[in-house]
C-alpha cells in the first residue's frame, strides 16, 4: 500500500461582522477540489468563501471582481478569500490560527442564517482580481453538512463554526463528483442584450445600404 494521493485540505479562520458589536469566526476544512477533467487543483488555486445575503439561492456566477465585500452574481456576497494548500494531513490553519479581522459593516448585509458556499477556480490563483465570462469554476454548499461539519450557515453573532468539506479521497463522505468544477462563468444579461441591440443597427444599416444600391442601379 502506498499513500493516498496527497490530502488536499483548506482551512481558514474568518471573522466575519455580523452586526456592530459583535462578529463570528468561520473555520474550513476541505477535501480535494478538481477541475472538469478530474484533475486536482494545484496549490495557490483562488477559493472564496461567498454568501448568499437574499436567501434566494446562489445563482451563476457573472462576471465580477473578487474582492472581499464583492458581489459575484448580484447578491450573493464575498466573505473572504483562500486559496488551496497542499500537505500531507488534514489540518492546516491559515495565519497561524489567527483569525482574520474584517472590517465591521463591510457585509452590512450579511444575516444569521444566510446559507454559505465555496467556490474554486482551476484556472486562477490568489492573485486574480476578476473572473471574465467563460471561465470555469466549482462550487459547493449543503444543508445537509457531514463529517461533523457545522450547518453551511452564518452562525450567531460571537459563535465560531467548522465547515467541513470532505471528499471520499479524503476519507469524508462527499463523492469526488461534487469537488468538479463544471460550471462557467455566464456573461451578464445586458452584455446580451446590448450585443443583440448592436447586430440588429449593423443589420438595419446593411439593409439600407443595400437598398439604396437596387435604387441606384435603376
Ligand atoms: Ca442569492
């Protein structure tokens, strides 16, 4: 026997705001993250913790910026970002165990209860600032957390949770399927319509032209 292919777990310590006076502290642990082929995400990946501030679903993901704050969809909100580390065990803390101090009021509307996700990227690192339409990504979230993982929610004000995230090749209960990054980045819908506006002057002016020419040869 020799050993699995190399663990692959994320962990981050969040301190999130939730209100004025009091903030949570969110810890991640993560199995293998793949792209659509299957694939392992090589460390340095960019990961964001994002979450879904209108409790109306998290939708696809449009173009955007990835700063801390950002909006990756119209209201599903960016908490924080990581990125994949590699290592030989499941545990790896993040700055030292330090949690990481965020603004009071930057997620000002950020509630308890609002569902929680992450997504990764194969094809950016932690240095990428935007995602552009096309690009690939995974995602996941469950109401159903396993491994003892807290509920893939904001908890209380002044509470701190474990969000575990672990695949069968991490000795979790997840399928790998569900760490492939299948999605794409969809263009925003007014970058449609406005392609569809500009075909339709193109055409209409074509035409035109193409009809003064008919009256001319006569
Ligand atoms: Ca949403």
């Amino acid at each position: 026997m020799r050993k699995l292919i190399p663990l692959l777990a994320w962990l981050l310590l969040v301190a999130v705001s939730v209100s004025r006076a009091a903030s949570v502290n969110i810890a991640i642990d993560a199995g293998q993250l793949y792209n659509s082929i299957g694939t392992a995400l090589p460390a340095g990946s960019l990961v964001l913790l994002i979450a879904d501030t209108n409790n109306n679903g998290f939708g696809s993901l449009l173009p955007s910026t990835l700063a801390a704050g950002d909006y990756v969809n119209g209201d599903d909100q960016i908490l924080y970002r990581g990125e994949v580390m590699i290592d030989g065990g499941l545990s790896i803390t993040l700055f030292g165990g330090t949690p990481v101090p965020l603004g009071e009021g930057q997620f000002s509307n950020l509630q308890t209860g609002d569902a929680l996700s992450i997504v990764w990227f194969p094809d950016l690192d932690s240095t990428s600032n935007s995602v552009a339409a096309g690009a690939s990504y995974g995602q996941f979230t469950t109401t159903n957390p396993q491994n003892g993982s807290s509920m893939w929610s904001v908890p209380n004000a002044g509470s701190s949770i474990d969000l575990k995230f672990l695949t069968q090749a991490t000795g979790g209960a997840y399928s790998e399927m569900t760490a492939y990054a299948g999605l794409v980045v969809v263009p925003e819908p007014r970058d449609w319509a406005l392609s569809a506006v500009g075909l339709i002057f193109i055409l209409t002016v074509l035409r035109r032209r193409e009809r003064a020419g008919q009256k001319s040869d006569r």
